[in-house]
C-alpha cells in the first residue's frame, strides 16, 4: 500500500552477486534493490529473491498492484488461477526456466516455487500508479529475453527487439525491449519523460558516471538525464521497461469527471431531512456530529416547489441522505407536487421507517415514489436494535405490510423496496433469515458494508465471518480496509465524489453540500443564490480540478479534510507528478485538441480543447514555417517555470514542434505538414498520444514518399 511521504526514488546503479545467498533455516529470502515514488508511479519497488526448492514465498494471492517477475537462474513454477474453469476455479501451473518473464496485470491471483535443486534467484517490479481502464490493456503473458542474448537486429552495434509495448491500468505505456550493445558502442545523454528501468543481464555498461558489471539493475528517473555505452570487450545484453503514465486526457476520460463546460445534471440529490430519531454508533448524524453544522432540518415545501419550477430540465430527486425523509411533516406535499411536474422522486440512501403515519405510508404509494431503500440490519428485534438504537424492528416490518397493502390497493409496483442489511459482528448470523423475509415481502435485499470507522473513528461491531460477507456482499469484500486494499480506493468513494458533478447534493436549507459525504462546509446556497450559479462558481469548480489532481488543496474547499481526498491525494500522490509532466501531458491535450481539428481556423480546436487552446496559443511557435531554419529546439521561455530543466525543456519544445507541423496543416491528409515536420515526427513519435501517433505515422510515411519522389 502507498506510504505518505515516501522516498522518491533517484537514478542509480544496483549491481549484484548471483547465486543470492540463503540463511541456513530459510527457504526464501528478498534482497530489496529500491522503493519509493516516481515522477509516473506513486509506489515501484524492486527486488531479488532466493527461493529453495519445493518451496512458495506465499499462497496464491492477488493484489491491486501491477508486476514483472523474471527468472535468473534455476527454474520455477508460477501458479496461476484458472479464471476458465467453470464453478470452482482451480490453479494450474507454468514452468519458468533462466531469463524467462511474466507480467502479472492488478488482481491477478498467482503464486510461485522453485523446482530445481539448487534454489531459484528472480527479480520483480512492482508499481502502482494513477489508474485508468481501457478495453484493450497488458495482460497475463509469458515472455522470454531470449533477444537479448541473440545476436539479432540489423545494426549489430546496438540492437534493439521489441518485447512488447501496451497500455496497463497504471500506465499508459508498459513498454519492454531487448537490448545487445556491441563493445565501445553506447548513445549520448538524453532525457526521457518516463522513468526506465534496465536488468543488465550480461556484460557491463558505463552509465549514470559508473560501470556496472551484470547482474544488476539501473534505474533512470523521468526527466533526468541519462546516456549509455558498453567499454568493455564483450556485447552487453539487457532488459529495458519504460513505465509511461497515462496522459492527462485517458485520466480525465477514465475518471468519468467532466472537467470543462457547464454543468446542469437532470438528477440532483435534494436531502428532506437531516433529523433522525434513532441513534446509530457510526452514524454521524445518529451521533450527534452533523448537528453544529447541518442542524436538524428539514426541506420546506415552498423551497421544494420552487427549485423545480425554477429548473424544469430537474428529472430525478434523491430525497434522503443525511435524515429520516418520513419525519418531514411536509413530506406529503412534496410527493405530491413531484408526481404532478412528473419528476421521479426516490429514496434510495435510505429511510429506516420507523415513523410513519398511515397518510404519508399511503402517499409513498398514491404519488409513485420510483424507489425506497430500508434500513434493517437483522431479522429479529433483538439483533436489529443492537446498531438500531431506538428502533422497533416488528413496527418497520408492519409499515413494509402496510405499503405492499397501498401498493395492491393503487395496484402498482412503486415504489421499489429494497432491504438493506449492514454487515456487523452481531447480525452476520441473520443474513440469511433477512433474505428470506425480504423475498416473502416482496423486497430486493442488499448486504451493505458499514461505515467502519469513517466517521466516528472507531469500528462498531466489525464481521467474524468474513468469507460469508465477502460473499453475500457480491464485491468479495468483508470491509472497507479489505476494500480499500483491493481496489485501491474506498468503498464508494467514485460514487460519493462523482456526485460533485453529477448528482450533486443539496442540503434541506438550501446549500450546495456537492456530495452527500461533506456536512462541513458548503458551495453557496441554490434557493437563495441559483442552482445553476452554485453548480459553476469557482468554489465547486476549484474542487472539481482539486479531486482530479489538477488542483492543490484549499482551506475553504470541504474535500480537503475529507478523509476520502485525503487518503486518495497521499495514496495517489499528486505531488510527486511534477510539473514538467504535467505541462508535457497537458501539451498533449493540445496536440490531441488541434489534431482533431481539419481547420485551425475554424472553432472546432476550441470545441475540444475549450480554453486550454486559447491558454496556451503563445507557447504554439507561430508560424511554424520559421521551425524549419531551426537547427537547435527552440528555447523554453524562463516565464513558463520550466527555464531551467533544459533537457525537459527540448522536449517540451518538440513537442511545440508537433504542435505547429499539425496546427499548421489544414488537412492532414496533405503533404503540409512535412515541410516543416519531417523527422522530427518520426523521432518524437512515442512522445505523442496514441490518436496522434497514429496521425504521426501517416505524416513520416508521406514525407519518405515525398523524399523518395
Ligand atoms: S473528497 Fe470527500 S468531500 Fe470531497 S467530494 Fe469526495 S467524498 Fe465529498
């Protein structure tokens, strides 16, 4: 799991001696190589480990993080998960000899154990980093760096063979090649924007003002520069990996955040209550901790009705969140007044039902209310009133009768019923009775994770048997910890930030909480200010770039206490992306942005890349034809911050070169661009996002065309 405040890790030389030793009395033994952070992964370790013979470092086991394991003597067998088996997925085994290697993508259950009698010496990497889902990523694959010790390749001074080169969840590029370097051959120091780690696996290289014999690791950080030659009398062969992040764009298109334009959601939570009766350990509300800033309110009818008329695109309205909705002496004529304007009204955060008179059970029913979660964590009173503090189980179960009564009454299926059970120590034994009775009442049921200790601090009652909550949960799951460490993030976490977009939450009086996580502090107040100004101000937009990672955290902003940014911004560590990098991936929205656009001249650029176009224009070298006499790449303006990291600032400058040749091309599908481009597309090619690469290729292919005629 990523630690706060770890070490960043700096370029180096990590050689060392095979066969690793082994203590007497151990049968595996990891020699750390490095740890800590980089400039594209928030967590990259490596290691070398020894492994006796029959002998597991563990049992199959899966993790939210990404790895490379290769073999450097002695022979394994890795034990791999069959995800093909039909019911009950068994593990099967591959035999992995000297130099063969295997990418394990996140979640990937595996495991590992030496079969040859002396014990078995591999190497892994393992990282973690902004994560992003594409429909074709890396997945399991089998390689062996076989290339790296032929003789292959046309120039025989350096050769290089392409291993594989594809997106994964952390990065935007995993890419790998093989390497033979020939005596006294090597390249001059250069800077690239990703870090590189290299498994020199024979030889020796002079690198980073060393020489290092293999076996050994190097590690290049982004950014930083770094050249290599081979001084001694035999080739060296090697490993190469390049962790490419994801560009700024995959980010924000995986997010699933918007982040330009207006924002005018057609569902909006608008909470009818803050109040409750009953008084639930870990409930904030139930505790008391919502009181000072949210008070004990409830959403008054007239506000209601105005929100409505006043926004008539408003389709949907989540009705609870931080109170029970049925307390609201109004909440009759608010059901009432959203079936009349035909906006579907809903209660799915959930009510626990205990109060509620025979009109409103009627109203829930007569004004079509599309849906209603309850609360009701046990199948028996004495297990219910454990979390339920204040609650009568058998009185919510004769309102549940009395609603399904309405229902046949009115005969409709409105609203929806759904039980929801909150898994605890105390009520695990009643999950199965809770099932039953929900299915007799006509009821889904859903097992819930509680809320641990997100608000109050500490665990109430936390599950004993976790294999059957992990089960009955549907997400293999206990709780939110174990959640947490699968997946890299909380439990519900995208939902409750997702919600400063879309549906954003309002409170009862008014203010704009953004999402139903916050009771801190709020974005202005939509009854008195406008639900659309509240939603656009520069206080929620400012969170809205924060939660993205585009922002740092600001005082008056809720989400920088928050719990959920706070462990997702350490987690994440959006610091440790540095600026550079982020005026690179920034640069290719840009490219991206003009390349979508046939006509500079037209507004489409803007359409696409809305004010970054405009932000960014006196950074485009106009006009590009100057770009040809160019013999050095043009200089980094000292104002742009960058001044000083000259060789990041070349390649930020080729960039700007791709930028003009495709800006200045009206169509690109003719020669334009190459009069000003040329090689220069072809060398800075891995550089661009994937739509221009391709954009790229065609370019390079016309201007050889174009040379050769
Ligand atoms: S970080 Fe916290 S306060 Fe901010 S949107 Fe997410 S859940 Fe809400």
């Amino acid at each position: 799991m990523r630690i706060i405040n770890q070490t960043v890790i700096k370029s180096g030389c990590y050689p060392f001696k095979l066969p690793l030793p082994l203590d007497v009395g151990e049968v595996w033994k990891p020699h750390p190589i490095f740890q800590g952070s980089t400039a594209t992964l928030n967590y990259l370790s490596c290691h070398a480990s020894t492994l006796a013979p029959g002998f597991s470092p563990h049992a199959p086991h899966e993790h939210s993080d990404e790895e490379i394991l290769i073999v450097l003597s002695g022979e394994i067998d890795i034990i791999l998960k069959d995800h093909h088996a039909s019911a009950q997925p068994g593990f099967y085994r591959k035999r992995l000899q000297k130099y063969d290697f295997v990418f394990y993508p996140a979640n990937f259950a595996h495991s590992l154990e030496t079969i040859s009698e002396p014990p078995a010496n591999y190497l892994m990497f393992r990282w973690r980093g902004l994560s992003s889902f594409r429909n074709a990523m890396l997945d399991f694959r089998l390689f062996n760096a076989l290339p790296a010790r032929d003789e292959t390749g046309v120039d025989q001074r350096l050769s290089m063979q392409l291993m594989f080169e594809e997106p994964t969840r952390y990065l935007g590029k995993l890419h790998c090649h093989a390497t033979s370097l020939a005596s006294g051959s090597g390249y001059e120091p250069h800077v690239d924007p990703y870090d590189v780690a290299i498994l020199l696996l024979e030889g020796e290289v002079r690198t980073l003002g060393q020489i290092i014999k293999a076996p050994g690791v190097i590690f290049y950080e982004a950014g930083k520069p770094h050249g290599i030659s081979n001084p001694a009398d035999c080739t060296a062969k090697y490993l190469v990996f390049e962790f490419h992040r994801h560009s700024a764009e995959q980010l924000q298109k995986s997010s699933g955040f918007k982040r330009d334009g207006m924002i005018k959601p057609s569902f909006i939570m608008l909470d009818a209550s803050s109040a409750c009766q009953l008084k639930c350990p870990s409930c904030p509300t139930g505790q008391g901790m919502t009181l000072k800033t949210l008070g004990a309110k409830f959403l008054k009818f007239t506000d209601f009705k105005k929100l409505i008329d006043a926004n008539p695109w408003i389709k949907t309205i989540e009705l609870s969140n931080w109170g029970e909705i049925l307390l609201n002496p109004e909440i009759t004529a608010i059901l009432e007044y959203g079936f009349k304007k035909n906006v579907a009204l809903q209660a799915n955060c959930g009510v626990n039902l205990n109060t509620a008179s025979s009109d409103v059970l009627e109203a829930l029913v007569k004004y079509q209310l599309r849906s209603m979660t309850v609360a009701l964590d046990g199948a028996s009173n004495e297990t219910y009133k454990i979390y339920r503090v204040g609650g009568d189980f058998e009185r919510v179960i004769a309102h549940i009768r009395t609603i399904n009564a309405f229902k046949q009454r009115y005969k409709t299926d409105l609203p929806k019923l759904t039980w929801q059970f909150i898994a605890f120590g105390h009520n695990e034994h009643e999950t199965e009775k809770a099932k039953n009775m929900a299915a007799e009442l006509k009821m889904d049921f859903r097992v819930k994770l509680s809320f641990g200790d997100l608000y109050t601090g500490k665990t109430f009652s936390p599950v004993r048997n976790r294999d059957l909550i992990r089960r009955e949960s549907g997400i293999d799951c206990a709780d939110r910890q174990e959640y947490f460490e699968k997946h890299g993030a909380h439990y519900l976490q995208k939902v409750s930030c997702g919600q400063l977009w879309d549906p954003p939450q309002i409170h009862a009086d008014g203010r704009l909480l953004g999402c139903s996580i916050n009771y801190k502090l709020d974005y202005g107040n939509v009854f008195e200010d406008g639900l659309l100004e509240c939603l656009n101000n520069e206080k929620i937009n400012y969170a809205r770039q924060m939660l993205m990672g585009l922002k740092p955290p600001r005082e008056d902003i809720p989400c920088s206490t928050c719990f959920f940014y706070q462990t997702k911004r350490s987690y994440v560590d959006y610091d440790s992306i540095s600026h550079v990098h982020d005026i690179l991936a920034d640069r290719e929205a840009q490219i991206a942005a003009i390349y979508s656009s046939t006509s500079w001249r037209m507004t489409r650029p803007l359409r696409f890349a809305g004010d970054k176009v405009k932000k960014y224009m006196h950074l485009m070298p106009i006009p590009a034809r100057r770009l040809s006499g160019r013999k050095e790449p043009q200089q980094v303006s000292a104002e742009n911050d960058i001044g000083q990291l000259t060789h990041l600032g070349q390649a930020i400058s080729a960039r700007e070169a791709q930028i003009a040749a495709i800006y200045h091309s009206t169509s690109w599908r003719v020669t334009r661009p190459l009069r000003f481009a040329g090689g220069k597309v072809k060398i800075f090619k891995h550089l661009l996002p994937i739509p221009a690469q391709r954009l790229a290729r065609q370019i390079y292919k016309l201007f050889l065309y174009r040379k050769s005629t």
